[in-house]
C-alpha cells in the first residue's frame, strides 16, 4: 500500500519540478525587460514629472545643492525659451508635413508598386530599404559627403559653377535637404510594414474585383488601402506624437552645429546633452527642460487620442 502511494507521489514530484524549472525560465527571460522598462520608462518619466517642480541652488562654502520647490517658474522659463525660438514649431510642422504626409504618402504608393510586381520593382526596394541595410550613422555621412564634397564637384567640373557650395552648407538648401534626407531614410521600414500588410490581402478578392472590371487605381483606392488602413493609422499617430520629439537627423548630420535648422526635439536632445542641474546661462537647467518637456505632452496627448479616433471613425472601412 505504502509503495503504491509513493509510486502515484513520483510523477506529480516530477510535475511539480518541470513546473517550478518553466517558472524560473519565464521569471529570468522577462526580468531583464521589466527591470529596464521600470528604470528606463516609468522611473525616468516619473522623475522628469517631480523634476520640473523642483529647483536647484549651488550652496555657499559648502558642496552640494539645495533642493527648493520651484512652483511654475520652470514652466515659466520654458514658455520664454520657446517664445525666443518659433522658428522651431516652423520646422518641427515643415518635418512633419514632409516625413508624415508626403513620405507615408509616397511609401503606400512605391508598396503598392512593388506588391503588384510592377517593372522595376525589384530595383525600388532595394533603393528604399538601403537607408536601414545600412547603418543610420555610415548612411548619413555617405549622405553628407554626395550632398557636399560630390555635389561640389559636379557642379564646378561640368557646370562651371564658381565656389559652388554644398547642399547641407549652402543656407537656401540646407532645410530641403534635411528634409529629403528625412524622408528617403524613413522610408524603409514604412515600405516593409505596407508591403507585408498587401501581402496579407486574400487573393480571391482581389481575383473578383479584377472580373467586375476594376483597374489598378480603383483597386488601390477601395480595397488595398481600406485592408491596410489600420497600418497605416499607426504609422501616422506614431509619426504626429513625434511632432515635438524628432530632431530631423541634425545630430548626427551637423552635431551641435545645426541650430538654425533646429526642431524641438534637436533643441531638447542637444541641450539635455550639455545641461546641468542649475543653470549657467548657456543652456538651460535640466528642470527648465522638463518642464518643458510636460508642457508638449500635455499638448500632444489629446491631439494624439483625438487625432487617433478620427482616423478610425472617418477612415476608408472594408465593409
């Protein structure tokens, strides 16, 4: 009796010990990832939220800060800093418009062209998808030297051009092509999500469509981009709620150079880069900064969720 008890005791020991070795599996594959989004997102966040209330004061004849409860003077600073610098709501809108309007625009027309295996298509891929074959940094820099030393070059050997000037030097073009630079350089991943989406689209449907006599801008029209609008959706409120956070590349194209082109979120990289606890007069503190930094997300976020809604509600259905 005694041996039959332990004989039905060994298979559930065993069960428990497969479970208990999957557990701590699971536990020590997803740690990593918890631990860095606690440190990397809501302790960062959290902190930015208190440090924009908070002021810093150096303390005569002694080391460290003194810690004071700012109020709204942070805020304060920061509204004069963007008043000084409208220039960059201008460039942050002309970046937008370009990358997310125009460029979104133009990787759902080249991904239909490649889907439907048009001529050349083949040859389109591999030019839109080389900015993300190849390193972000390695891209930019062969992208510097053809828009400056390359341009130069041409235009002084076959067009007699006198001290011509680079394209990224030049002050008439440097925004242009920025902006172009931004534009090709997104449109890797937006041509892949589209592509993949197409080919997900039921064959039979499309089959159907072709017999009733639907041509090629029809089909596009009322069947690919109503079964592949939810992508599309993402990819746009992705793109508006980086309205106040993409720095258009300036820092890697022109480092701390590049203020004349500069969008909110060059000027919130650059500054958090060089700033410091208590402000010297150069740059702002890093207080000022988060404040500033509450201020765009308490202006994106209902633009974001109504801009979101909108887009589902009045969006092209496949019904």
């Amino acid at each position: 009796m005694d041996l039959t008890a332990e004989n039905n005791r060994q298979p559930k020991r065993r069960m428990n010990y497969r479970k208990r070795n999957r557990n701590l599996f699971f536990a020590a594959l997803v740690a990593w990832p918890i631990l860095q989004f606690c440190i990397c997102y809501v302790y960062v966040n959290f902190n930015s939220f208190v440090l924009a209330f908070k002021e810093y004061k150096t303390v005569d004849g002694a080391l460290g800060f003194e810690i004071t409860f700012a109020g709204f003077e942070n805020f304060r600073q920061a509204i004069d800093i963007i008043s000084e610098r409208t220039y960059m709501f201008g460039h942050s809108l002309k970046l937008f418009f370009w990358t997310t309007i125009v460029g979104l625009t133009l990787a759902l027309l080249f991904s239909y062209y490649i889907y439907k295996k048009y001529p050349m298509g083949g040859l389109f891929r591999v030019i839109l998808f080389m900015p993300k074959i190849l390193s972000g940094v390695v891209f930019s820099l062969l992208f510097k030297y053809l828009a400056n030393d390359v341009y130069v070059y041409v235009a002084e050997t076959f067009f007699h051009v006198e001290e011509a000037m680079g394209l990224m030097d030049n002050p008439d073009t440097k925004l242009g092509t920025v902006l172009f630079f931004s534009v090709w350089i997104g449109f890797g991943v937006n041509v892949l999500m589209f592509s993949n989406g197409m080919s997900g689209i039921d064959e039979s449907i499309v089959e159907s469509a072709q017999l009733d006599g639907v041509n090629a801008i029809q089909e596009f029209i009322h069947i690919t981009v109503p079964m592949i609008w939810p992508t599309f959706v993402s990819f746009l409120v992705i793109n508006f709620t980086g309205l106040f956070t993409d720095q258009m590349h300036l820092h890697t194209l022109y480092g701390n150079n590049g203020f004349d082109l500069a969008t909110f979120g060059y000027y919130l990289y650059v500054k958090s880069a060089a700033g410091e606890l208590v402000a010297t007069g150069k740059n702002p503190s890093f207080s000022v900064l988060s404040a500033m930094g509450l201020m765009m997300t308490a202006v994106m976020l209902p633009l974001t969720l109504g801009l979101r809604k909108a887009l589902r509600k009045f969006g092209p259905s496949v019904d």
